[in-house]
C-alpha cells in the first residue's frame, strides 16, 4: 500500500510516516510561523539601523555600501528569533508532555 506523490511517485508505507512524522513534528514547534516572525523582526531592526545610523546622521558614504551590512544583520537576526521562539515552543511542548 504506497500513497502516492503529487507528481505520481509511490512511496513507501514507512517513508509516507516518517514524512508525515516529521511535518507533524515541524506543524508543533511553529516553525514556520517562527520564521516569518523572525523575518519580519530581522527586516525592522536592519531598517531601523540604517535609518538611524545612515540616512540621520547625513553619513557621507553611499549608502548602498550599507545595504549588505542591512542584509546580514535582518537574515542573522531572523534566525535568531526563529531558533529562540522555535525553542520555547520546544520547552513548553516537553514540559507538558
């Protein structure tokens, strides 16, 4: 008894479970509300950065040299947030179970 793929590949009973296993898993952490939420704190904090430390203070470099210093600090930023909030879930999960 294989279940079937969108794109018409059977798989294997034990391979379907460990999949649905493992988006059960990923559906009870968060984690992709985690990550949005990460992102969106990521994307904040760069722009209020480069507002604050670039476009305020009249900086007389070009500000496009800071865009990939923005870029670095949303995307580590957004994985922190995630992974903390990804991990919090994790304890609380644990603790009640």
């Amino acid at each position: 008894m294989a279940s079937e793929r969108p794109d018409g590949d059977s798989v294997p009973p034990e391979a379907a479970d460990a999949e649905s296993g493992r988006a059960a898993f990923v559906a009870a952490l968060r984690v992709r509300r985690n990550a949005t939420v990460g992102l969106a704190a990521g994307l904040v904090l760069a722009l209020g950065a480069f507002v604050l430390f670039v476009l305020l203070p009249g900086s007389q470099r070009s500000p496009a040299l800071y865009v990939g210093l923005a870029f670095v600090l949303a995307m580590s930023t957004a994985g922190l947030v995630a992974f903390l909030l990804t991990l919090g879930r994790a304890v609380r999960l644990s603790r009640r179970l």
